[in-house]
C-alpha cells in the first residue's frame, strides 16, 4: 500500500512537470483596433454602426450635416457659370472684331490699289511736250532761212503753254487724289490699331476671368475636401467594438465615433525572458493555444510577427517560463481567428 501511494505521488509530480514544460510563454489576445474619428464639423445626420457589426474599409457608415457646403458648392458653380458665359460673349465679340478687321483690310487694299502712279499718268503728256519742243526748235530753224513762218513758231509755242498747263492741273490732280486716298488708308490702319487694342483688352478680361475660375475651383476643393471628411467610413474591415456617438449629436473633428478591430487576424501577446530570445525570431512558425478556461483549449498555428526591442517588467497577469524573472520582452504572435477567440482570452505559446 505504501508503494502504491509512493508510486502515484511520482507520477502526478511527473505530470505536473510535464505540464509545466507544454508551454514557453503566456498572454492575452488582441487585436489591432481603431478609434474612428469624426473629421469634419457638424450634426451627426446617420450612423449606421452597432457593436458586433461587421463593416468594410472605406464604406459609408453615416455622415454629417453638409447642407451649408452644399450650398456654397452649388454657388460657386453658378458663379463659374457665370464666369465661363462672360468669356463666351468675350470670344464672340474678338471674333467680330476679327472679322471686322479683316474686312477693312479688304477695303485698305482695295483703296491703295486706287492711288495712281504720277509719272505714268503725266507721261504722254510731257512726251507730248517733248515733240513739240522739237518741232518748235525744227521750226525755229526753218525761220531763219525763211523756210518757216513766225505764226509757225507762235503756233507751237503756245501747244507747248497749253500742254504745260495740262500737265500741271494733273499732276496737282493726281497729287490730291493720292493725298486723299493716302489719308483714308491711315484711317484704316489706325482703325485696325483700335480693333487690336480692343482685342488685347478683351484677352487681358479672359485671363482675369480665368484667374477668377482658378480661385473658385480652389475654393470647391476646399469644400469638396470638407464635404468628403463628413462621411463616414471605417479604415480598415472589421466588427464594431463600441459605439461613441449618436444620430443627432454634434460632432468635432477629433470626436470618437466607434471603435473597429478585425477580429479574423488577432494577435497573442506574451511575454519571454531575455534567456529565451535566442530561441524566438520574426517570422518563426509556433503553436498558440487558447485557454477558454474549464480545462477547455484550442489549439492554433501561430507566426512570430513582432518582438519588442525594449524590456520592461513582467506584468501581473503573465506568467513567464522562469516565474522569477522580473525583465521580460513583448512579443506579437499572428494568429487565424476562427471565430472563437475573444479579445482579452488567455492564451500560452509553445515554440516547439
């Protein structure tokens, strides 16, 4: 009897130390969880979120009041509106302007064509004068041998007076009439200078309307950014673990509005002694078992994802392999939730 009793205290110290052998480290479970905040100013209009919701990145959840940016947005575009029908009439008007300055070119063109070459107009008559200074001089001759009459003479001097006369009353003719024409070809010129000064005014208005749209596109931005921080949206997919706010509830920018984690890929954090680094390194495959208390386990593959680069104490609710050490390291350990392991459940590591 004495031996029986030897022999089973043996084998329950045995199993005690084998079950104090089964783990390397202990923790809790966790997740990396997100506080959403509000990022624009306003009535909290709808918030579609409850605790143990699962929600997806970047889809609306609710929003905030945005009437006076909407507003404001539909103004600006009225006034850019506005702004780009100004500049239509603008266009118009150069256009016009183009065509009429096209059209006195035409005319400037079609006036100079008119001005007269003063030497091919006088021409035939001062040929004319030539011949007859000839023949005059011919006869001028003759009379001296009293081949030829002084009437002769008179005769031809006086076709010469008369054709010089001519010459004259043309050439002051052409002369005004070139003059004129020369005077209504630098009107046009000078009209055509007034059209381009308009059309420069009018190019200077369209960068001035166009540094006006540039100014209100900045402003729309402005809005459309504020407008786009009053949705309502979670960064990351995951179930909704608290509720902060309500519809109705006036929110700041940096006010709390839920809490999102997700849930499918947790973390164990636990802790070893400077003695077991050496055994751990990033990325080294472990198994991971969840202790849902009652002698009731699960067993996970886990992945070392962080180690922490500090020390710090041994916290009271972890136990570590070597119970007197008062140094330990954190460390992450990545764990496939398969939708029984809670946040804050206790968990043990074993690296082999």
């Amino acid at each position: 009897m004495k031996k029986l009793y030897i022999l089973a205290v043996g084998t329950l110290l045995l199993t005690a130390c084998s079950h104090d052998d089964e783990w390397d480290a202990t923790g809790t479970f966790e997740a990396t969880e997100v506080v959403v905040a509000a990022r624009g100013t306003g009535e909290i209009m709808s918030l579609n979120v409850e605790e143990g919701m699962e929600v997806d990145a970047d889809t609306q959840l609710g929003y905030l009041d945005m009437t006076q940016m909407e507003f404001q947005n539909a103004q600006f575009d009225a006034n850019k509106d506005n702004l780009t029908a100004t500049q239509a009439q603008l266009d118009a008007s150069k256009q016009q302007m183009s065509e009429n300055k096209k059209q006195i070119s035409s005319t400037q063109s079609a006036t100079s064509s008119h001005i007269l070459n003063l030497e091919n107009q006088v021409a035939s008559i001062k040929q004319q004068i030539a011949n007859l200074q000839k023949e005059k001089a011919r006869f001028t001759a003759m009379l001296k041998d009293n081949a030829a009459s002084q009437k002769q003479v008179d005769d031809i001097e006086y076709q010469i007076l008369v054709l010089q006369k001519q010459l004259t009353a043309t050439q002051d003719q052409i002369n005004s009439s070139n003059q004129s024409l020369s005077n209504q070809s630098d009107g046009y010129t000078a009209q055509k200078d007034g059209i381009d000064a308009q059309m420069r005014g009018i190019d200077a208005q369209r960068r001035g309307l166009d540094a006006q749209k540039r100014g209100i596109d900045a402003q729309k931005s402005i809005i459309e950014h504020q407008m786009a921080n009053s949705i309502i949206t979670s960064p990351v997919k995951g179930t909704i673990l608290s509720k902060y706010a309500q519809q109705g509830e006036y929110a700041v920018p940096g006010k709390p509005l839920f809490k999102v984690a997700n849930l499918n890929d947790v973390y164990l954090r636990a802790y070893f002694t400077s003695d077991q680094l050496e055994s751990i390194k990033l990325g080294q495959q472990v198994t991971v078992v969840a202790d849902f208390g009652g002698g009731k386990t699960r067993e996970y593959k886990g992945r070392i994802a962080w180690i922490s680069s500090e020390s710090e104490f041994t916290p009271k609710t972890i136990q570590t392999k070597d119970s007197r050490a008062n140094l330990v390291y954190a460390v992450k350990i990545a764990v496939a939730n398969d939708g029984y392991i809670k946040l804050g459940l206790s968990g043990k590591v074993k690296l082999k």
